[in-house]
C-alpha cells in the first residue's frame, strides 16, 4: 500500500453522491442523547419496546435487560445500548451483547455493531471493540457508520494513527466516497498525530468530490491546519467557509493568540463585530492573554470596553483575565480596581493580583493583600508562595521571605515545589548570602532544577563569586546545555572579574555547541501597531532624521546630566569607540527613541524587552524619564521598571 497521503490523493472519489447516505446516522450515534422521535402508533403496535425504551430512559438497565430476553427487534436494543454507553456501564452492554449474538437477525444489524463498538470504546475496551469489528469484518453489513465507529474507538483510546488505518482501509472497502462524518473523523486523528500531509490528502477528497461539506468538517480541517501552524491554508479553508458559527471564529481568534499575532488577532476580532457574529467572553478570555504577553495594553483596554458595554456580567474567568492583563502591561493600579470590583473571586483572582503587585515591585501592597486574603478565609496554594517569595526576591525582603518560607512549611502546609526553592536561593543569593543560598541547595529532597541553579549562579554573578559560580554552571550545563542563557551568564561573570581568558573559552564552547546568544530584542505598541527592534538593528529607522534630531537632543541633554556609557557591560576584544556604539544600539534604547517620536508630550512610553535590562541602559532610562518628563515602563523577563524623574521604582535592586 502506498504512503497514507498519496493514497487519500489518489482515491477515487468520482462517485454518485447521493448513494452516501449514512452520515445522518453517524450524527445521530455521536448526539449525547439519542432522539426518540417515534410515533404514537408505533408505540402501541409494541408494547415492550415501549416499555423497553422507558427502562433505558430512567437507567433501570437490570430490568431493561430482562425485558429485551423476549424481543427480537433491534430498536429496544439500540435503545438500551445507548443507556449503557450514557452511563458507561460494561456490565449490563456485554449481557445485551450476548443477547444479541443468540439472535441471527441482531447480529448482522450494523446500528448494534456500531453502538457495542463505542460502548466498548468509552468503557476504555479497545480490545473488545478491535476484536468485536475484527469478527464482523468480512461481512456485507460493515457499513461506513461501523468504520466510523471503530476509527473513534482507535483516538478515543490513545491509538490515531490506527484510526487512520481503519479510514484508509474503509476506503478500499467501498466504491462510493466517504461521509462527511467519517472525513471529520479522519481530521480530528491528523491533529491528534500530527500529520499535516495526510490531512492534506483528506483535504484533496474533500476538493475532488464537488460536494459542500457540512461545517463539522469545515471546522475540522481548519483546526487541522491552524495546529500545524499552518496559518496561510487556515486563513484560506476561514475564508471560503460558506457558514462561519462563534466556534469557527474562536478557533482562529485562539490559533493568532496562541502565536502572538496580536494585529491580526485583532483585526479579526474587528471582523466579527462588522459581521455581526457577537462574541462570547470565552472570545475575549482567548484575546486577553495575547496582549498580556506583548503588553499590548491599548488592545487590552479596547477588549475591556467591549465588556463594560456589554449587557451581560462578565465571568470570572474573564475578569481574571483583565486583572492579569493590565498587571502585566504595568498598569497594576487598574488591575486592583477591576479586582475589586469583582462579586466573586476564586483563588486565581488573589494569585494573579498578588503576582501583578510582585511583577510590579509593589511588596508592600502584596503582602497587605496576602493578610486580606487570610483573612477572607481563602486558603493560598503552591502559586501563591511563588508570587509571594519572588516579590520578596526582587525587593530585596530577605528576612521576610526566609520566614514566609518556613510559615508556607509550617503554618499552611504546602509543601514547597523546585518554584519555592528557586525563589529562596535567589533571595538569599541576591542579598550576598551565597553559601546559606548552597546549604538550601544541598538540603532540596529531590534533585535541584535548572531554575534553581540559574538562581545560585545569577546571584554569584552579582557578588562575583567565581568559585561557587562556577558550580552553579557546571550543574546547568548538564541540565540545560542548549539554553544560551546560562553560558551567557558565566561568561558576564568571568567579564566582571576580568577573566578574558574564560570568557573567550565559554565563547568557543558556544560555538562548538552550535548556541547562538539570543538577539536582544524590544518592542512598543503605537495606536495599533507593535513596533519591534533588534539590538544594533533599526538602521533605517536610525539613520531617518528624526531620529537623529531627537538623539541628538537627547544626548545633549543626558551628557549636561553627567552620563556616559558603561562600556563595561559590552565586548572587550574592540576599541572603546566601538563598545559605546554596541551600547547605544541597544533595542530599548531604540523603542524608546521610537515612542518619544510617535507619542504625544505626557504619554507614558511603555517597553517591553525579551532579556534583562542591562545595567547600563537601566541607568539610561531613568536619566532619560527625568530629561524628557516622561514615565518609562519597561518590562524585561524579570519584571517591571517604572522610570519616572530619574528614579526607577526598583530602587536600583534588581
């Protein structure tokens, strides 16, 4: 047999459309409910179906299969399987089964066939299933609806790659081409196994055979491609549906959000109201993360328009979701307010709210909204302490955050996770405390993460501890030696102590390795664009003269201030000329050059960066806030800056 893609493309679909008659059928065995939409007369022509069919009804299942011992039509039958496939019970299925097979007619009636098949299969007996379609398999009455059935028991039992086989093989098995439901079935195992060529091949049935499918399989393949990031043929497959329903149009809004592609995502969203398909807020609770990832905040206040104009009360879910939008966009102030206006709260509502106070820098605010939270009677968890203990990182609360740790042990007993420990190796080792940092290390009772380690080796970077650094790198690269991170860490520790030698030796092994250190990278949001550069990039951008007025009114103004780059934190192998141009092209340096431009006079400028802010460009930044009168936010992977009349909101601890 030919590879399962080519063979999709090549099967012959040329067929009498009409003669596909089965998908009705297949639609109504998947249906939580089965219709029961028989006439009265039939009803009293058969007394004991009726009385059957009640018993299936009311899930009496004993009585029911007593009843069906002296019945020999298969409705009853149907009925009662579909009871036991509702309450999964293998039980009372396997006794109609063997009723079923003392009955020459029953046994060769396909709707039985297919509903044992999914009974077995959602009682997680793909054995019986595979052995019950393997006996029936050379029979006439293997109908497309018994395929279908048994390629649903292959994915709902974690097999989908045989799930393609049984559609490949019900398609040598008949002459007229496949229903629309077996296709979506086919669809649905391509993303499950990720086999983007074979959809394709299902997709070509779907074209050769000039016949509309039904919007199942519409949604279907587009899911299929959006999955395999096949963006350009789900945009595609989206535009040509002939029906597009509110799930269609989540599944895209979703696949864009999952990419970041926020202008698009947005557009979209645009082209939704314009259509007038309305949106639910599971819409907007797909959006919200996306511009919390860029920190799009303009985007994020536009989706919080759309709820307060909204009729409808905003979930919980979603509110969450604005909470933990504006926190991570720097604006926790409107985050507190959403917070505290919500009816009910979960405890995602308090750990996001304290995470965007930690993020923030705001430890004071955090710690009296643990107290509220306490007091409300709101049992913290795991996340909590993370949000708690990272704050007192950042802040510099060592004691408090040593003493939060033993209380989050004792007091509340949650057991601390490789999170908690990493965050305490890192208050210790940020405030210079490196060997209680070690004893914490030595004391984890399961093996240290690379988080851990990252932490131990950032704070020996910050101390210049080389000895124990070096430790802390060995550990990481055993655990993480593609994460170009860590050898970019040890190699600035080796800078700061002068150790050129090293440095050089760690930018051999880089190469050696293959690990490229990631480009620093910033980007900004302007009306509704995002706007991003590249350290040392930008060269258009840079060499247009308004750039090069307002730099130059810049320099002058920081120069008079008393600045001058820290060449310290760039190369070393080049001349000094070189090193402050290195420095000056950084990419946060040139978002911010870029907001300066483009907003107007009192508008915060708000950045968001890919690393660590260097300590150089930290120092710039809040010399450029106190010549300019702006506030800078500017989120780097750690947290947020706020910059605003030369002082940053870090307290120069970070």
């Amino acid at each position: 047999m030919p590879p399962l893609g080519t063979f999709l493309k090549n099967h012959h679909t040329n067929c009498v459309s009409s003669q596909v008659a089965h998908v009705a059928t297949l639609q109504a065995y998947l249906s939580p409910l089965r219709s029961q939409s028989l006439t009265h007369s039939r009803f009293l022509r058969d007394p004991f179906r009726q009385h059957t069919t009640h018993l299936s009804k009311s899930a009496n299942l004993d009585e029911a299969v007593v009843t069906l011992s002296s019945l020999s039509s298969p409705e009853p039958y149907t009925d009662a399987l579909h009871a036991c496939i509702s309450a999964k019970s293998l039980h009372h299925g396997q006794k109609i089964h063997s009723l079923i097979l003392s009955n020459p007619k029953l046994r060769r009636d396909p709707k039985l066939l297919t509903k044992l098949i999914t009974l077995f299969s959602v009682c997680r007996r793909l054995d019986l299933a595979r052995k019950l379609f393997h006996e029936a398999k050379d029979s006439t009455f293997l109908t497309e609806e018994v395929w279908a059935a048994m390629a649903i028991a292959f994915s709902r039992n974690g097999s989908p790659r045989e799930a393609l086989v049984a559609y490949v093989e019900m398609l040598c098995s008949f002459v007229t081409p496949p229903g629309d439901f077996s296709i979506s079935v086919a669809l649905k195992a391509c993303v499950e196994v990720k086999d983007l060529r074979f959809g394709r091949g299902v997709h070509a049935q779907i074209v050769k055979r000039r016949r509309k499918v039904d919007q199942v399989v519409e949604n279907a393949l587009l899911r299929l491609y959006m999955e395999r990031g096949s963006l350009e043929d789900a945009r595609k497959v989206f535009d040509g549906m002939s029906e597009r329903n509110i799930v269609t149009w989540n599944s895209l809004v979703s696949v864009l959000s999952k990419k970041v592609r926020v202008h698009e995502m947005f557009n979209l969203f645009r082209k939704m109201q314009e259509e007038r398909i309305g949106f639910s807020w599971a819409t907007l609770t797909t959006i919200l993360p996306a511009c919390s990832r860029v920190a799009a905040l303009l985007t994020g206040k536009e989706i919080h328009a759309q709820v307060v104009k909204s009729s409808e009360r905003p979930d919980v879910p979603l509110l969450n979701s604005l909470v933990d939008m504006y926190g991570k966009c720097g604006e926790v102030v409107y985050a507190r307010r959403i917070f505290d206006g919500m009816l009910n709260k979960d405890l995602t509502s308090w750990n996001i709210m304290l995470n965007s106070y930690a993020i923030n820098g705001d430890i004071e605010e955090e710690i009296k909204l643990f107290d509220t939270m306490i007091e409300s009677g709101v049992a913290p968890d795991g996340i909590t302490f993370v949000a708690l203990l990272s704050g007192c990182s950042d802040t510099g609360l060592t004691e408090y955050g040593v003493s939060l740790f033993e209380r989050m042990k004792g007091e509340f007993r949650v057991s601390p996770a490789l999170e908690h420990y990493a965050c305490l190796v890192d208050i210790l080792g940020r405030a210079g405390r490196i060997q209680e940092a070690v004893k914490v290390i030595e004391s984890i009772p399961f093996k240290p993460s690379g988080s851990v380690w990252g932490s131990l080796l950032n704070s020996c970077r910050l101390h210049g501890n080389v000895s124990v650094g070096e430790i802390a790198a060995k550990e990481l690269f055993v655990l993480e030696p593609h994460n170009p991170g860590n050898y970019v860490m040890v190699s600035n520790l080796y800078a700061d102590a002068k150790m050129w030698d090293k440095v050089d030796k760690i930018r051999e092994v880089m190469k050696q390795r293959g690990i490229k250190k990631e480009a620093g990278c910033s980007w900004v949001q302007v009306k509704d664009k995002i706007q991003i550069f590249v350290a040392g990039g930008g060269n258009e951008f840079r060499n247009s003269d308004e750039y090069k007025k307002v730099w130059s009114e810049l320099q002058e103004a920081i120069e008079k201030s008393g600045y001058a780059p820290d060449t310290s934190v760039g190369i070393h192998d080049v001349d000094e000329a070189t090193k402050v141009n290195w420095v000056c092209g950084h990419s946060e340096r040139l978002a911010t050059s870029y907001s300066l431009i483009h907003t107007g006079e009192g508008v915060p400028i708000r950045v968001t960066k890919n690393l660590r802010v260097c300590a150089d460009c930290h120092e710039w930044m809040k010399i450029v806030s106190q010549v300019t009168g702006r506030v800078i936010v500017l989120r780097d992977t750690k947290r947020f800056h706020h910059f605003a009349d030369g002082v940053c909101s870090c307290k120069d601890y970070w």
